[in-house]
C-alpha cells in the first residue's frame, strides 16, 4: 500500500461520486471510522472488504 490507503479511497470517491456519509451508509462504518482508516497504514482485512464492495472493485486494487 505505497500510495496510500486515504489517497487511493478519495481518488475512488471522486471516480464514483461517493460522498464520505454514502461511503458510511455502503460500508456500515461511522464517518470517523473512516476518516481514521484514510489514514491508516495497515487496516484490518474486513475494511478492505467493505470498502471494496462499496466501491465495486477487488480488494487486491488496495494493495500494491
């Protein structure tokens, strides 16, 4: 994960048009939740799995 894990979810937010409180909704996690894995260097599986599914792409997209 060198480009980081927060550069990686805004630039898919901006793709998809994916507000932080949709992200919130599609992810089932609090906005500070994540705001606080944005800038997380080794997140937990399961929120690589959630956010994958909510932005449709496979979780391997967020490592290098």
């Amino acid at each position: 994960m060198s480009k980081t894990l927060g550069l990686k979810i805004e630039g898919l937010q901006a793709d998809k048009g994916i507000s932080l409180s949709e992200l919130s909704t599609l992810t089932g996690m609090s906005r500070q939740t994540l705001y606080r894995v944005k800038k997380s260097k080794r997140p937990h599986m399961v929120t690589i799995h959630r956010l994958a599914k909510a932005f449709k792409v496979p979780a391997s997209y967020f490592f290098d």
